[in-house]
C-alpha cells in the first residue's frame, strides 16, 4: 500500500474539514429527531432573533420582499370604496367608484380616489382587463372619543394613549363615525394614513319622502335623510323614525335594523 505524506498545513486543513462535517452531521440529526412542533419553534425563535436585529439598527421591521407580499392583484372593476390601491407609484385610497355598462365596449369602473402621501385626488377608468395592487396596511384598534376642530380623537385601547387625526382621513364616511365607536387605523410605515369604519352601521330615518299611489318596494326606491345628514334612497314602505341598517361606503340600504 502507498503511504500519502502529508505536509502539517494539509494536515490542518483535513482535520478542520473532518471537525466541520462531524458537527454539522450532528447538527442535523439534533434537528430532525426534534417533534414539528419544536421545529416550528426554533424557527419562530431565529425570526424573532433577526426582528430583534432588526430593530437593534433602526431598521424597518418589513423588508420589501415583505411589503409586497402585503398586496394583491385585482381586476379594476372589483374596486371598491375604502379600499387601498397602488397606483402610479403612490398609495391611494378609493372614495367613490361608478360602475358603467356602455351599449358598445366593455364595462368600467370611474374611480375617484385620494392620494395618502400628499393629499392629491384623482378620477381615474378601469376596465376589466386592468389590474391594480390592492394594498393591505398594517392595522391597530382605536375608539373615537371627540372632535376638536378639524381633528379627531382617538385613543388606543390597549395603552389608553391618544391621538390626533385630520377629519378628511375618513373622506365621505365622516358622517358615520360615532362617538365611542371602535375603528381600525391603517398605518403605512408605522405612520396612519387612514381611518376604517365598521362596513355596516344603525341609523335613523328623520325625513322621508311619501309613498306615490300604486308604487311597489320592488318598482322604485325614494330618497330618506339619515340623522347624521346622509342622503340615501330606501323603499317604499320606509317612514320616518325608521332604523335602518346603512352601508358605510355604498351609502346604501341594507335592511331595517332588529
């Protein structure tokens, strides 16, 4: 048999490769005899390791990987009021939208919508084949408590902290706010861009129009006055004093309430 010599630098490198390979066979084999369970808590522990990191350097906590993955693509006739769209490398919100069906060409959607960065508002056309990124935005629970001026009070449930917001962030569903009512803030880098109402809510009816003879719930709505103001068409046989359900941002009727 050959004898190999080997000089003593050839030596060290083939003991340290030897010592790496047996550390991280075991390694693995502490891994795999661990139950999922375990697993998934080593993993959680290693990602709340690098949010620590993270944070350690004043570093955003979503990379931009993840802030994609915070958006969806959807049709621009699905678009609906209150959503939040990226459009022309801005993040919009929606406060009205019109559904049109012409006699020629496919239908589309007129959207009017408010930048949140810098407060410029649009009126933009989607058709069907037009996709946008639905964004969603990180969330926090806060109950309004009163309006001073043009803002408005919120305080955070959990700290009891307060906060000061511009009214025109609920756009045409400032009228529905309530006090004490629980809203979501959305928030865009950690800063509030956007102040989500509850979809449905309970209303008053103080003002309705007569019912014409021989009309039908089914044939034609008429216009009602809500107690906040709002302006909406309910049916027929609705009277004054009515309660009703009302949808936020359809400014709709939905139903009486129970």
């Amino acid at each position: 048999m050959l004898a190999v010599s080997l000089s003593p630098a050839d030596r060290r490198f083939h003991l340290v490769n030897h010592d790496f390979a047996c550390r991280a066979a075991v390694f693995l084999c502490g891994l795999l005899s661990k139950p999922p369970s375990a697993m998934r808590a080593h993993h959680l522990s290693q990602r709340a390791a690098r949010l620590r990191l993270y944070r350690s350097f004043g570093q955003p906590i979503h990379s931009a990987q993840t802030q994609e993955s915070l958006a969806m693509k959807i049709s621009g006739v699905d678009i609906r009021p209150g959503n939040i769209i990226e459009y022309e490398n801005g993040i919009w919100k929606v406060a009205k939208i019109q559904h049109t069906q012409p006699g020629k060409g496919g239908a589309y959607m007129q959207v009017e919508m408010k930048n949140l960065q810098d407060g410029r508002k649009t009126n933009v056309r989607f058709r069907s084949a037009d996709t946008v990124e639905k964004v969603r935005l990180d969330t926090q629970e806060y109950q309004f408590l009163y309006e001073d001026g043009d803002m408005l009070v919120f305080m955070d449930t959990n700290t009891y902290e307060q906060i000061n917001l511009p009214s025109d962030l609920l756009g045409d569903a400032r009228p529905f706010l309530q006090d004490g009512m629980q809203v979501m803030l959305e928030l865009w880098e950690e800063k509030p861009i956007s102040v989500q109402l509850p979809a449905q809510i309970e209303a008053e009816i103080v003002e309705a129009d007569a019912v014409v003879k021989g009309q039908t719930a089914s044939s034609s709505y008429k216009p009602a006055v809500l107690d906040n103001g709002v302006r909406i068409m309910v049916p027929p046989h609705i009277e004054s004093g009515t309660r009703i359900v009302v949808d936020v941002y359809e400014q709709t009727y939905v139903g009486k309430a129970s």
